[in-house]
C-alpha cells in the first residue's frame, strides 16, 4: 500500500481503538509489573535498526532466551493479561505507532531480529528494500506453523510481487486466524 495511505489507516486505527488500548494498559499495570509498552530492537528497510514497540505480554525481564525461542502455551513467563492478547494479536497494536513514524508498513514482511542478521546479506536480499509490516504473506500462510527458511522464502515471493491487491488479500486473510487466535507468534 502506497505510505500515505499506511499512516493514514494506522492513525485511524489508533483513534478507533484508543479505548481498548487503554482498558489494556490499565490491565496490563494491574496483572504485573512494569511497563505497559514492550520495545524490540529490530532491523528494517535498508538495514535499519528501530524500536519496534508492543503490549507487553510478559512478566518483567522474561524476555526470550534466544533467537527462536518458542513461546508455548502455559509458558510461565507470560501474563494472563498477555495470553489473551497473544491470541488476539491485539499486543502488536502498537506497531501502529512504528508506521506513522514511518519505520513499519502495516503490510510487509515482519521486521528482522538483529540477531537474524546472520541469515541475510543484508544489502542484497529483497526485505530489506521495503518496510517490515504488521502483517505478511508468510503470517497468513501460517505464522508460526512454517519453518523459518519458507518464511523466509514467502517473505521473498512477496516482495517480488507486491501489489496494493496482494496487500488487500493479506489484510483480509488476516482477519480470521487474528479472530480465531491461530497460529500464534511468538515474536
């Protein structure tokens, strides 16, 4: 989707869902400790770094213990507060707030840990010629149940093949598994 449309959509976004967000925070400080907002160093378009930000899902200082690093159900480290918004998705509001600072797409592929560094060529593979997004073809062709290398590879294909309809599709084949809670990811 063309940027200006992206900062529009993610501002009408925030406004319309202000309120759940708040009700969020205010569950989120009420469950555990610390703060509302989790920041994630990540690597997007043209090997930039940002803090991409989210609802913090987990208890203070459980950040994932490595690259890869599956968060399963009934991990410990998550909050109640933070399982039901892993299911929903609803902790990666706040990514809105990386699109209207122009660092995210709502769709694009996802933004690179730094730590995943090591399986590009940074200047030469295609997701880091576009902006990372909330969304992507590899979130809607199974999140978490593919492997890593045909997340990569979809990644990839979209890129190559990016239109405003592919975005279209992908919005909308997002919206069930976010509803239903599948295939949660553990990012």
């Amino acid at each position: 989707m063309p940027h200006l449309l992206d900062r529009a959509a993610a501002a009408i976004l925030l406004l319309v869902l202000s309120p759940l967000i708040l009700a969020a925070a205010i569950w989120i400080k009420l469950d555990s400790r610390g703060p509302v907002l989790y920041r994630q160093l990540r690597v997007g378009k043209d090997g930039r770094e940002f803090e991409m930000l989210k609802l913090r899902t987990m208890r203070q200082g459980s950040d994932p213990v490595g690259v890869g690093t599956i968060v399963s159900e009934g991990d410990p480290r998550v909050t109640r507060s933070g399982d039901l918004m892993r299911r929903t998705s609803f902790d990666e509001v706040p990514n809105l707030v990386n699109v209207l600072r122009g660092e995210m797409a709502i769709v694009g592929p996802r933004p690179a840990l730094p730590a995943h560094l090591d399986y590009f060529d940074l200047h030469g593979h295609p997701r880091f010629t576009v902006l990372p997004g909330i969304t992507g073809w590899a979130q809607v062709q199974g999140r978490t149940e593919i492997t890593w290398p045909e997340r990569v590879a979809l990644d990839d294909w979209y890129v190559t093949h990016r239109t405003l309809r592919l975005d279209l599709r992908i919005l909308w084949m997002t919206i069930v598994p976010v509803l239903k809670g599948q295939g949660v990811s553990p990012e």
